[in-house]
C-alpha cells in the first residue's frame, strides 16, 4: 500500500474508532439538531395561525374585506407608464406580481423639477384593498428601498444572501404598501434639496400624495398608515401632523402611525443616558474587560446617567424629567457612546451599532449599508445597475446610493424632537400609534424611548401611568417577546433580540404589531 493511501485508511480507522465516542458525548446528532431547528423554524412560520384558528379566520375576514375586488386596476392610463412585470426584476428569479414605480413630481406646477421616486405594491391575496401603507427609511437621506428590499416588502435580498427571496412577512399580506424615496435629495429623486424643516419635508410629500392619488385614483378614500424607522421618527409624526392640521384637500383617511427605533427626542436621551447600563445588560456580548467596565461606570456616575432610571423614570411620573447635563447631546467628557463603539470594535471589528449579536465575519450587503461598516463587495449596488433600473422606471442619470452622501438639510434640520411638538397631537388625532423599539439596538436605545415617552403630555396625562411590566408582549405561538405597553391610544412595545430594523431582524413581531395598527387585531 502506498503512503500515502495507508496515512488515509489509517485515518478512516481512528475516524470511526472515535465517532460513536463523538456521538455518544453530544448525545444528538446532526440530523436530530437539523430536525429540531427545521421544526422551530416551521413553529415560527405557523406562528401568526396562532394556536387559535378561529381567530386566524377572523383576522383574514377583517383584512380581507372590503370591496370584494381581489385585484387592482388603475383605469388612468398614465398608470401604466409604471407598471412594473414581476418576473422582470433583474436577479429575482420568481415572479413578484404587479407593482407600480416611477418619479412623480411634488406638486402640479407646470414647471415643477423636484419628483420623488416611489414603488407601490398591491396587497397579496390575504391583504385589504381598503387600506395603503406608507414606509419610509430614516437617515436623513436614507432610501426606502431599503425597506422594500430588506424589511417589509414582498421579496427581500438579506445580508449575506446568494439572492432575493419571498418575504414570507410582507406587509403586502396586510394590505397595499408605498415605499417612497424622500424628501429630495434621497435616491433617486430628482431636485435641489432645499428643506430647512420637518414642515418642508411634510409639504413635499403631501404635495407628492395629491398628484400620486391624481394617477391611483382608485386609491382615494382609502385608509392610510404612515410608518418609518429611526429618523422617520422625525418625518413620521410631522408629516401626520401636517395632514391632520393642513393637508384638509389629501383625499385619504389617515389612522395612525408606526415610528420603529425612531428619534423622538434628544441625543443625550435616546443614546448617552442609557448607554452604560445597556451595556451592563448585555455585558456577555460586549465582553468587555473589567478596568474598562470600570472606567465607564465612573463616567456613567459622573454625568449623572448612573441611575437616571431608577430616579426619574417612574410610574406614573412625578414630573418632567431633568437632563443629565447641560447639553441635548453631551456634556464634554460625558460621550460614552463613543467610548462604548469604539473598545466594542476593538474586541468585534464586526460589532454592527444596529443590532449588537454580530460578530465576524462582516456579511456582505447588495444594498452596501446599513452596518457599522461598508461592505458592498459588489459594483454597482443593486440599485445602480443599468437593468435595475430600467425595470423600475428608474432615472439613469443618477447614482444610486442607501443613504445620500449631500444633506437633504442643507442647513440642517431646524425642526425640535416631535415629542416636544406635533407627536402628542398626532396621538391624540389617530385611532391608534405605535412606538416600537428593537431592545439590541445601541444607536438609539430602549430606555431611552421610555425615558422620552415618560417625558411627554398626551391625551391629558404625562407618561404612563402604570409600569411597563416584563414579558408582556406576547407574540402568538411563540410567547414573550420582550414588553409591551398601551394607554391612552399609544402603545409602546420592545421587541427581544431584534436590532434597529424591527422589520428586518424580527419580522413576525413587526407583522403582528403592524395588524394591531391596522386594526386586524385587538392588541399588538
Ligand atoms: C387576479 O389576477 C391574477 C393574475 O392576473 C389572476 O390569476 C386572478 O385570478 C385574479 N383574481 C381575481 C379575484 O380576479
Ligand atoms: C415655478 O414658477 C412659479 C411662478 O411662476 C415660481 O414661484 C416657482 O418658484 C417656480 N418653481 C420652480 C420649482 O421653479
Ligand atoms: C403571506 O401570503 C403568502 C401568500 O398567500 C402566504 O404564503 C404567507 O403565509 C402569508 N404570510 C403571512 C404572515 O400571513
Ligand atoms: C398650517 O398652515 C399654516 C398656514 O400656512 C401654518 O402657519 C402652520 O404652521 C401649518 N401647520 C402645520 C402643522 O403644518
Ligand atoms: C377610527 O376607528 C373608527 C371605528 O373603527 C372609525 O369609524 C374611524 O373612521 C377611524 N378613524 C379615525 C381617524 O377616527
Ligand atoms: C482592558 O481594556 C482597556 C481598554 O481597551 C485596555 O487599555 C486594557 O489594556 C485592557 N486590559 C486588559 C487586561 O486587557
Ligand atoms: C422633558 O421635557 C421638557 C419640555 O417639555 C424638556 O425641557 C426637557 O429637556 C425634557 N427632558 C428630557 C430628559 O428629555
Ligand atoms: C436627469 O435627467 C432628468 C431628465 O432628463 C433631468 O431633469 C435631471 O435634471 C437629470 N438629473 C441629474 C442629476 O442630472
Ligand atoms: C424586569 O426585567 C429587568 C431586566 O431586564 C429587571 O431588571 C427588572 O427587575 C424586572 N422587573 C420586574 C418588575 O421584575
């Protein structure tokens, strides 16, 4: 026997010498594990069915009624310069049914430059034609697409992934859903950003709904949903207000609105105070040593972020709550976020600050961001391909990017935190809002959220009146999920282990608590 061949059979040997040794010590094998992970997986799935199957009925009953009519047609013609064939989509090989996209101008001047780009979707079969969902993504400056293509919409290309699959938790299932790219100056939308304030902004879009409804009459008189993450939380509740208060000629029923992960006050809040004891609470995932740990409590203790929970965060309040320092974002010496992020990416160069459990290897991303980091390892980004976007009616004279390299501010964002302005009014105008929170963000924290809300006026009351109790938000079939909360037309719920994208990193709460917004069910 040669060598080479004998070292191999000699290896077989020690191989199966050692095998049910192996086997005997794990006590499962690689099958059982499969099993049992395909089966949590399917558990998962079948999760929305609930273990009550009437309920399920009922559920479908209320998205699915309505006009009887099962599928959209737009009868002015100028519709179909948008249609867009679901099985042309570049690099998605199966059909995405009909959907509609394309610029639209901001308003009907005749010499109006400014459009913003949009892609509509109809509800699938379970979804209500009485209903339209509107998504924006955050930044400011960051696309919707985002949304469309990694959180909420009918077919998603995750990190990491070979490419796009069904999204089995489109929101498409609940009713139609309109990702818009805005304002100008986001993706591809065309036009000189000019806004100063959230007011613009509001205006913009509005002016945008009034000539899209102009083309998807069929739409009008619908019941409409506005919903967007992190600096949505900015857009969102402006933009609300503004239909509420001014938009009188918006030919659609406004009902309430989602903010996930959404900046709704100041910095020093929603990222500082709460910084150090996050980071406690996940301490075996920060892994940080103890000369450092100790370093940051003595900042946390000296800038006043120690304990602001359990001093000011009560309930109910006993008043308004103090800022820790001087600053809305942080006293000097007082940044421990920076502190945080920085020793973080020392230990996990992967440590991603919208959803903390990543560690390495850094997961490629068709869109290019958003992670803690750039990782395209493909050129062009999906949007900036010639064949992508001729298939969406997409202009080709601009480089499509996630998030816009010019502000869309050019001076800045001139409006205050809508928790100290149009948000209370937004609650107290809408049937129901939802305030949601991945509790494994770190770019915007939980506890800051809480500390916000506990801050505000709405309905006649400061905050909540009674405590946020642990284990409350039960999602159906699977159990607590993290917490939830509901007074007085605002519900507040924290979803465990989801980062940032709620949509995204924990798609069947998202879905159950976006039909609790729509009102298919009684509670999120
Ligand atoms: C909707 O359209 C699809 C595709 O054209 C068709 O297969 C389906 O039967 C239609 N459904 C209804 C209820 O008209
Ligand atoms: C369009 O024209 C009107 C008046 O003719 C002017 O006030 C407005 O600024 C113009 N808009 C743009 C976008 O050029
Ligand atoms: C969404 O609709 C598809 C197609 O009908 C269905 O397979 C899927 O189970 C639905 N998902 C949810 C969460 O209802
Ligand atoms: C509504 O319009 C009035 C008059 O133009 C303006 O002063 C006010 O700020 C607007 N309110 C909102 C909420 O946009
Ligand atoms: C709120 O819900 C009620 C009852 O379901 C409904 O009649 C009403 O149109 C809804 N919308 C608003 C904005 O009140
Ligand atoms: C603990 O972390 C700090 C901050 O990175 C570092 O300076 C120090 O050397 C570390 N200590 C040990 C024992 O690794
Ligand atoms: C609480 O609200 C008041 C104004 O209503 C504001 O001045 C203060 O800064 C807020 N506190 C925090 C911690 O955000
Ligand atoms: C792109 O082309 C459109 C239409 O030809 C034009 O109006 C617009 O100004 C162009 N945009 C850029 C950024 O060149
Ligand atoms: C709720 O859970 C937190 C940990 O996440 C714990 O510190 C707190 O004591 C719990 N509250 C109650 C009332 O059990």
């Amino acid at each position: 026997m040669p060598a080479l061949l004998k070292t191999l059979a000699l290896a077989v040997a020690v191989c199966a010498a050692l095998v049910p040794e192996v086997a005997t010590a794990r006590q499962t094998s690689p099958q059982e594990i499969n099993a049992k992970r395909n089966a949590a997986v399917e558990r998962f799935k079948q999760a929305r069915r609930g273990p009550d199957t009437d309920l399920r009925e009922r559920q479908l009953d209320r998205r699915a009624s309505g006009t009887g009519v099962k599928n959209i047609t737009f009868t002015n013609p100028k519709a179909s310069q948008f249609y867009v064939d679901g099985t042309t989509i570049p690099l998605v090989d199966f059909d995405v049914g009909p959907s509609w996209s394309g610029l639209i101008p901001i308003s009907g001047a005749a010499n109006e430059t400014r459009k913003l780009f949009f892609w509509f979707f109809p509800p699938g079969p379970e979804g209500s034609l009485d209903d339209v969902i509107f998504w924006t993504n955050g930044g400011p400056g960051c696309s919707s697409l985002e949304g469309s293509f990694q959180e909420n919409g009918p077919f998603t290309w995750a990190t990491g992934t070979a490419k796009p699959t069904q999204n089995e938790f489109s929101w498409t299932n609940l009713s139609s859903v309109l990702f818009v790219e805005q304002p100008v100056g986001t993706g591809y939308s065309q036009g000189t950003p000019t806004a100063r304030n959230e007011n613009d902004v509001a205006a913009q879009l509005v002016g945008f709904f009034e000539q899209f409804l102009e083309i998807f009459s069929e739409l009008k008189g619908t019941k409409l949903y506005l919903t967007g993450e992190s600096y949505a939380g900015m857009y969102v509740p402006y933009i609300a207000n503004y239909i509420y208060e001014n938009a009188t000629d918006l030919d659609w029923n406004l009902q309430g609105i989602w903010v996930s992960d959404p900046v709704l006050g100041w910095d020093v809040v929603q990222s500082q105070i709460p910084a150090v004891a996050f980071v406690h609470k996940y301490e075996h995932v920060f892994s940080f040593n103890q000369t450092f740990m100790a370093q940051l409590d003595a900042v946390a203790a000296k800038c006043n972020y120690a304990n602001y929970m359990e001093k000011f965060v009560t309930y109910p309040p006993t008043g308004l709550l103090p800022l820790p320092g001087k600053s809305i974002e942080n006293d000097r010496g007082c940044d421990v976020w920076d502190l945080i992020f920085d020793e973080a990416v020392n230990i996990n160069p992967a440590f991603n600050i919208y959803r903390i459990f990543d560690t390495w290897p850094i997961l490629w991303d068709v869109l290019g961001f958003p992670g803690s980091f750039m990782q395209e390892q493909t050129t062009p980004l999906y949007f900036d391909r010639a064949d992508v976007k001729a298939a969406i009616h997409a202009p080709t004279n601009v480089t499509w990017e996630e998030c816009s390299d010019i502000d869309v501010f050019p001076r800045g964002d001139a409006s205050l935190p809508p928790a100290f302005t149009v948000l209370p009014n937004v609650i107290e105008k809408s049937n129901r809002s939802v305030v949601v929170h991945g509790l494994g963000d770190f770019i915007l924290i939980a506890e800051g959220a809480r500390i916000v809300l506990q801050n505000m006026t709405w309905n006649g009351q400061q905050g909540f009146q009674t405590p946020i109790a642990n284990d409350s938000f039960i999602v159906d079939g699977v159990g607590a999920l993290g917490n939830m909360h509901l007074e007085r037309g605002l519900a507040y719920v924290e979803v465990a282990l989801s980062g940032h994208m709620v949509p995204q990193f924990s798609p069947v709460a998202a879905f159950q608590i976006m039909s609790y917004l729509m009102g298919f069910r009684d509670s999120p």
